[in-house]
C-alpha cells in the first residue's frame, strides 16, 4: 500500500446528489437538487464508506466545492433569447448564436466580453457553453457537501486531527469552471480562475491519488484531465479513478466513457470502491 494516500472528491454537493426525500431539508416538497445526476447518491455513499474504512491510512482529502452567483454566464438568468424569450436550462449557446442574435446577454454592456468569451472558450476545444439550471448557488442548501460525505469526513478530521482541503471554484460569473484546477477560460484580472499550484502540489506529494465525485462527464473529467496534464506520463499511475463513486450527467456518458478511456491509456487506474477499501485495509 503506498505510504501517502490522497482522497479527492470533486464536487460532493446536494445540488449535484439524486437523494431520496428523507435527505431533502423539511421532507418531500422542500428543496430539491436543481441538477440531480442519476447515481449520484449512491456514489456518495461509497465515499463515505471509503473514508471510514480507510481512517489514517488516508492522508489528505481534498474536496472540491462548486461555488456559483445566482447571475453566472451558465445560468439561465443571464441570458435572453430571441424576441426576449427566456432560455431554458440545457440550451447550448454558441458565439456564432450570439452573433446571429439567437441568445444575448441580459446586460447588453456585456456583449463584447462574452463574444470574446465565446471565441477562447471554442478554440480552446473542450466545451461549448452550456446553460445550466441554478446550482451550487453560494450559501444555498445546494452548495452543501452530500450529508454522509460530510459527517464521515468529519470524523476523519477529529480523529486524525488533520483538516479537509476545501477548494471553491466557479465564483468569477464570467467564465465556467468545471476544474478544479482552472476555469475553461482563465480571467487574467482574477486569480482563483487560473491554475490553482497549491492544489497541483499537493496532489504530487501523494504516492496515490483516488479521485470520486460528481459528474463523471464534466467536474471530474475535467479536473482530472488537467491533473493528468500537469503529472505528465511518469505520474499517470499515481491516479485512480473510482468508478462506482462517479456518474455522468444524463445524455453524457459517452463523455464520461471517453474520458475514463482516456486516463486509462494515459496510465491511470480504475477500481471499485470495494477494490478501494480492501486496499486501505491493508494498509493499516
């Protein structure tokens, strides 16, 4: 067993979480995650079991949070359609839309910065702007860490008297920020946009790195793939992708089954929480 483990679970957070109703805040009928990924609860519960199984045998855990203003470039409220329509949730916006007069921005002062977003955000090759429902909206039941998730952390804590590692991202409105380690398209006037070295180099002084969390076919790709960029090849196989304890968004999963090729190639790992857990059992 490798002698300094790193746990990073990517956005473990309600908003993200298909929970049954005697986790909703007042029961049926009150608050629901605003973009439930299908398996999502279940995922989070293996973390969590993960954590308590490997105790002090894991010695970091890194949690990243997904930290948005009402008002963001991929929430409907920013945008208007054509003839002043409002635009939906799941709606993929486009410059050459922009352009067109298909979407524009609500603030028409505005238009110049996110065409210029648009632009850097398709050369770079990896997204396209996707409108999103509300989510992760900060200081909302939403934004809150996955409640299991969240007490076997904190046990964790108490009994290792080490602190989580709580990175927030994607509180700049302007640009989307899937990864952990940098938004899609850095705002050289904001630094929590660009690349986050803290958080690199503390990932490169583990020997093993499980990744968990949610989406498999967005926030998880998308940190782990510049991760993977920053290790180079000769650390590729420091990461292990849970793949019980990820899922996709609905209508992505070949993006999440692509990118999990991806790493594998590259030199990751795969295995199962239950993989996982017999692997810290050894190590104690």
């Amino acid at each position: 067993m490798p002698r300094n483990v790193h746990l990073l679970i990517i956005d473990p957070q309600n908003d993200f979480c298909d929970l049954p109703d005697d986790y909703l805040p007042g029961g049926a009928g009150a608050a629901r995650p605003s973009l439930a990924v299908s398996g999502a609860h279940a995922d989070m519960l293996r973390v969590a079991e993960i954590i308590k199984v490997g105790g002090d045998v894991i010695g970091n855990i890194s949690v990243t949070l997904d930290s948005h203003h009402r008002l963001d470039i991929a929430h409907p409220g920013f945008w208007l359609g054509a003839a002043n329509a409002e635009v939906t949730p799941f709606t993929q916006i486009s410059a050459a839309d922009v352009r067109a007069g298909r979407y524009l921005p609500r603030i028409p002062q505005a238009l110049p910065r996110v065409l210029d977003y648009l632009d850097q955000l398709e050369a770079a090759g990896r997204y396209q702007l996707m409108v999103w429902p509300v989510h992760c909206e900060i200081g909302s039941w939403g934004q809150n860490v996955h409640a299991d998730v969240r007490h076997a952390y904190n046990r964790w804590e108490e009994s290792t008297l080490r602190s989580v590692n709580l990175i927030s991202k994607g509180a700049n409105p302007w640009t989307e920020h899937y990864s952990a380690v940098q938004a899609e398209v850095p705002d050289p006037d904001d630094a929590a946009t660009m690349s986050n070295r803290d958080f690199l180099d503390n990932l490169a002084r583990a020997d093993c790195i499980y990744i968990a969390g949610e989406a498999s076919s967005h926030c998880v790709k998308a940190t782990t793939e510049h991760i993977a960029a920053d290790f180079g090849a000769a650390n590729m196989a420091k990461l292990v992708l849970i793949t019980d304890c990820m899922s996709p968004v609905s209508g992505f999963e070949r993006q999440a089954g692509d990118f999990i090729a991806a790493m594998l190639a590259m030199g990751a790992r795969s295995a199962s929480a239950r993989q996982v857990m017999a692997e810290l059992k050894r190590g104690n």
